[in-house]
C-alpha cells in the first residue's frame, strides 16, 4: 500500500507513457509526410525531383511547426496561472487532451486517405489545449515544487532522463510497427493507433490516480517569509535576463537544426526508410542518457553554469559536423558529438526556479517556453528558406548556422557565471 500511495504521487509514469506515444506518433507523421510528398512536383517542371519533394516536405513542417509554436501561446498562459493558483494538474490533463485529439486527426489521415494538410487542424487543436510548452512547464512545476534548491538540477534532470528513455524505447520500436498492416488496416494505423491508446491512458492516470506529491520547502521560501526574497530577486533581475537570452538562443538552435534535420533525413544520399527513421530518432534519445549522466558526474565538481557550457560546447560540435554527413554511420558519429546536448536546458530552468518563490514558478517557466514558442515564429521560415535555398550547394549549412548560434549563447550564461562568482566571493569576505 506504502508503494502504491508513492506511486501515484509520481509524474514519471505519465511522462514515461506520454513519450512512448510522442515517438510512435513522430515516426508515423514522418513518413506520412514523406509519402504524400512523393509526387509533389516544382512549378516549373511536371516531373517530381528530390528538391520538389524536400521543399514540399520542409514547408509542410514549417506550416505545422509555426502553428504548433504560435497557437498555444495565450492557452499556456492560462493554464500556467491556473497551475499557479494550486491547480497543479490541469495544466497537464488539458493538454493531454490536445494531444489525444491530435493523434486521432493522424489516424483519420491514414485510414480515410485525408489531405496530409489535415493535420494543420490537429495541431490547431492541440495548440489550444496549451501544447507541449503548457504539459512541460506543467511537469516541472510539479518538480521545482517537490524537490529542495541543492537538489532541483539533478531532480529536473531525472525526469528528462525518463523522457529520453521513453522517446529511445519508442523510436526503436516505431519503425518496425509501422510496416506493420494487413488488407484491413492501412501501413501506419497500428502504431498511430497505439499512440492514441497510450494518450489515453496518460489522461486517465492523471485525471483519477496521480495526487499532488508533498512540497519540498526551500531555503528561498523560507526567506521569503523573512522579506528576504525581494532583495535577492531585485539584485538577481540582470540574471535571469541573461539566462532567458542564452536558453532562447540555445532553443533557437536546437529547435531550428532539428526541424530541418527530419527532412535532411528523406533526402539523398541517406533517404531513409521508416526503420531507419525509427533508429535515427532513438539516436536522439540516447542522448537524454548521456546528458543525465553527465550531470550525476560532473555536478560534482563543476557548477551549473559550467555544466550548461559543457552541454552548448557538445551541442555545437555535434550539429556542426551534421553539416557534412552524407552516409548513415556519420549521422551517428555527429549524434555521438551531442552526447551532453540535453544538460543546459533543465539545469537553467532549474536557476530560474532558484529566482523567484514557489507560487510563481509556474508562470516563470511558462514564460521560458513561451518565449521560444515567440523565437520560433522568426527562426523556424528563417531556418526552412535558408535550406531550401542552400539544397543545391550545400544542404548542410544550416546545421553549421545552428552551431554558430549554439557559441553565441554561451556568451550570456557565461556572463551569469562571473557575477554569480563576484557575489559568492563578497558575501565570503562580509563573513570573514
């Protein structure tokens, strides 16, 4: 009963589950998109070529990214000051329900042989039920609020770690089950089907089993109640600007490098097929691994700025060697590059959590991911166009732009980590 009572005070089986239907839903969306794009032809020619098919591909994800990205932004910020006023789960059920919605607008896709841009209503859909920056500001809220300051890094890390897991499981499975189909069910219908069974699950557990965990006290609350917290926030303010600036130029290349990196992977010379595309995205997850263990390592003996250094200096390696693959063994050696790629992202929401009192963390973390929804709508055409103009002569490039960018956002945090030093070293000398 003791470990029935802890379990469903845990968000990790709805995260664990919710990404098991997020894979198989990507895998199967991917190579929808790529069949239905099979036949698109250029303006100026009747006959499909490789660049008609990946420009009809990368503008259908620009269009579906962009929606994904700009209609959620008003419901996210609802849902966040509903969570903030001690309605923690419904900024979890609800877009739980966006995402259920969604699926089955996939679904209806492959079975009724539906125009793929049917899926821009699904996205609507789930963009108006708070989409993943309302679910996932919801997930770390809950976190912030059951774990203590010294332990929030490593607590957020955890829980990205059971994301990956998840996505690595899930991708290496959706490959396979999407071939799978009979005279009956179309090529895709069991593993969408799937992830609509998974969601549902998802909303049910959240809906009837999972209780609010107890809240972890923090030594920021308690000085609050000593009238301590706004001097430490007034003085703190140049800060979490600065870490909002680094984590939106991070987001910026990240999210502009992966988006292209779905198409990249149709394109020749690598042209994968649905198995292949299953193993790539699982190589993605990995990295969810990888960077959870670097942070049991190395937050040992280094910093939290230093640790979202070490991730962006991986990350732009990575993805600047993605720019010249042109085998499939090389796609895996420049993942292999990204090993600490997913650290900087947890560990600054996790500074940011540090900033400001409990009742306000879900608002400042929504705000976080608001604010690359809002880049997004600049980055994700800017990113698209540039690639299609570059195709011909070096499709790469904006892998290599994503490095650049990845550099430029170490500059922020690091700025963050020499005042943080200038202030641990006066406060040292007052106590002397």
């Amino acid at each position: 009963m003791l470990l029935l009572g802890t379990l469903r005070e845990r968000i990790e089986p709805v995260v664990l589950c919710a990404q098991i239907a997020s894979a198989f839903f990507d895998t199967s969306l991917q190579m929808v998109v790529k069949n239905r794009c099979a036949n698109a032809t250029d303006p100026r020619s009747s006959t499909p070529t490789e660049d008609s098919r990946q420009k009809a591909m990368s503008n259908f994800y620009m269009t579906y990214n962009m929606l994904s990205k700009f209609v959620p932004i008003i419901p996210a910020i609802v849902l966040a000051k509903v969570g903030d006023r001690g309605y923690r789960k419904i900024p979890i059920m609800i877009p739980l329900v966006g995402y259920l919605l969604s699926r089955v607008g996939l679904l209806l896709v492959i079975m009724m042989e539906l125009p793929i841009e049917t899926m821009f209503g699904g996205v609507v859909l789930h963009g108006l039920c708070g989409g993943f920056c309302s679910y996932w500001a919801g997930v770390m809220a809950l976190v912030s609020l059951s774990s203590t300051e010294d332990g929030r890094a490593v607590q957020m890390m955890r829980i990205e770690l059971v994301y990956g897991v998840a996505g690595l499981l899930g991708s290496l499975a959706s490959g396979h089950l999407f071939q799978l189909y009979s005279l009956n069910f179309k090529q895709g219908t069991l593993l969408v089907g799937l992830s609509v069974g998974l969601y549902l699950i998802c909303l049910l557990y959240t809906t009837f089993i999972f209780h609010m965990p107890q809240t972890a006290p923090s030594m920021q609350e308690r000085n609050e109640s000593d009238g301590i917290i706004s001097g430490r926030y007034s003085r703190n303010l140049l800060n979490i600007i600065l870490m909002f600036a680094s984590g939106i130029l991070y987001d910026m290349a990240v999210g502009g490098g992966m988006e292209i990196l779905v198409t990249f992977e149709m394109k020749e010379p690598l042209n994968w097929n649905a198995t292949q595309v299953g193993y790539g995205n699982a190589a993605g997850f990995m990295v969810f691994l990888t960077s959870f263990l670097g942070v049991m390592v190395m937050s040992r003996w280094v910093s939290d700025v230093s640790l979202i250094i070490i991730g962006m200096v991986s990350f732009a390696a990575g993805i600047y060697f993605m720019a010249f693959v042109t085998a499939t063994y090389m796609f895996y050696l420049a993942r292999a590059l990204t090993l600490f790629a997913l650290i900087p992202m947890p560990t600054i929401r996790a500074l940011l959590s540090k900033q400001v009192n409990g009742s306000s963390y879900g608002i400042t973390l929504i705000s976080l991911q608001l604010s690359f929804k809002i880049a997004s709508l600049a980055y994700t055409p800017i990113y698209t166009k540039v690639y299609q103009a570059t195709l011909d002569w070096f499709p790469g490039f904006v892998f290599t732009l994503s490095s650049i960018i990845t550099v430029l956002a170490t500059v922020p945090v690091s700025i963050v980590g020499c005042r943080s030093g200038r202030a641990d070293g006066y406060e040292k000398i007052l106590g002397d």
